[in-house]
C-alpha cells in the first residue's frame, strides 16, 4: 500500500548493513522508511510515531504512552525475543499487532557470549596470564535458539556443557547435545553459567546471592537475556565476599559505578 510508513526506532542503533536492508525491504513495497536512530529523550519517539503505519524497534519501550499517541499504528515489530518491553494490552485496546522475532539474532548474541568469557579468560588482554576454555563447564539455564547457539560454539570450543530449562524436556537437551540438570541451584556448581530466560514475575532479580555464592573457584556468570533477571544489589555484595567471581553482562548493571569503584583495575576483568 503506497504511501505507508515504516518507522525504524531504536535507541542503539542497527548495524548500518541491516539498515540498508531494511530500506531494501520497504521500497520494494511501497512503503516509507523512517528512522529515528541513537535517539536520546522519550519525546523524540513521541512525535516520531504519531505518523507511523508500522514500527520496527529493538528493546525500546513501546508503552502505553507510545501507543496512545501513534494515531494510525497497525503494528510493532521487535527485533529479538520476548515482549517485556511492549504494553500488550495496550496493543491490544488499539488493535495493534505486536510482534517478536525470536531466534534470529542467536548467533550474534551467542558471539557475544564467547567473546566476553575470551576477554575475562584473558584478562582484558593485559599481557597477563589467562586461561584456556577447553574442558571448562557451561551451563545454560534455558535451551531455546540463542542458548543452543552458544552450545553449539561451546563444543567448538572444547567444553562442557549442562543446560536446565523448564520448559524442555530432558530428552530434548541431551539430543541437543547438552547434559540436563534437574534444578537451577544445580546449574551454579558448574565454572560458567549464562542466562538465557525471559523477564517474568518468575524470573525478576530470580539470580540472586544465593545461587552465585554457590559457584565454584572463578565462578562467572554471563547476562545476554534481561539484566532485571540479575539482583543487582546482590552482585555487589558477591564480588565483595567472592573475590574470584565474574560477571559478564551486554548491559551495564544500573549500579556499574558502584562496581567499577569496588574492582577498580579488575573492572573489564572480572566486570565486563
């Protein structure tokens, strides 16, 4: 339908060859692109959706606010898993269509994963003594596309991997290739573990001092799902009493100073 428009938002922008895809897509339909990238305030993305057909966002937060005032919206795209930052009964109340894509950013995310434990393995590449990862043990809570992924990089990589996730049978995990645990508690025995669950009422601050004073000697844990599944306040407490502890995380914890002072020249170490 001529004279459409697509509204790309995102706050963190796509990489430029996505973008140009993007673009790609739109003008063989018909439609419009509009971008609003790296944006800064709230009120850009206000006046940025009054006029959009359709919207294409990252983890940008589509609340009730955005969907009053988008006036002609018919539908919001997230690039990525889960709908935690989309109002759906909102959506809902307007009839507008919400939409994920999950799995399509798994191997990026599982990348991601393996290059934050080489720079902690190795310490930031000070010219200091590191480790390797072969025979370490990973273990995955939750098996869904971007954890299998990252077990699938793992096994390149020599290691070992363990994965719990309620929602998967163990049959399943083990033709995956992993070894099923019974239990979150028991996924924190093992040196790495890496979150990939959605934020629920379940898993909101679920990761908590408890579990990570479990860990073994050089305990990590790595963060690429919702850092609200993490108890932040209690990580400080762990790197305080646990001073090998790491924790490797694709979005700043909201107390990041706090640890940068703690850990001072082991920040982008042990804190990455």
């Amino acid at each position: 339908m001529p004279g459409k428009t697509v509204l790309l938002a995102t706050e963190k922008a796509f990489a430029a060859e996505a973008v140009g895809k993007i673009e790609q897509v739109c003008k063989a339909a018909g439609y419009e692109l509009q971008k609003l990238e790296n944006y800064k305030s709230k009120d850009e993305l206000l006046k940025a959706v009054a006029t959009a057909d359709a919207m294409i966002i990252r983890s940008d937060i589509v609340d009730k606010a955005v969907v009053e005032k988008a006036a002609q919206l018919k539908i919001v795209v997230r690039a990525g898993a889960g709908f935690d930052n989309i109002d759906l009964p909102a959506c809902t109340e307007k009839r507008i269509v919400a939409q994920n894509t999950p799995g399509q950013n798994a191997n990026a995310v599982a990348e991601l994963v393996f290059g934050m434990m080489l720079t902690s393995a190795r310490n930031n590449y000070d010219g200091s003594s590191g480790f390797e990862l072969v025979n370490r043990e990973l273990a995955l809570y939750g098996f869904g596309a971007v954890a299998r992924a990252v077990h699938k990089l793992a096994q390149g990589f020599g290691m070992k991997t363990f994965a719990y996730d309620p929602f998967i049978p163990k049959e399943a995990i083990s033709a995956g290739g992993a070894t099923p645990v019974d239990s979150i508690p028991e996924l924190f025995t093992h040196q790495y573990v890496s979150l990939h669950v959605p934020l629920t009422d379940e898993t909101k601050e679920s990761i908590n001092k408890e579990l990570l004073m479990k860990m073994p000697k050089g305990g990590t844990l790595i963060n690429t799902a919702r850092h609200e599944v993490v108890h932040e306040g209690q990580i400080l407490e762990v790197f305080k009493e646990k001073p090998d502890f790491c924790y490797l995380s694709d979005v700043a914890p909201k107390n990041a100073e706090e640890i940068k002072a703690l850990l001072g020249d082991k920040y982008m170490k042990r804190a990455i």
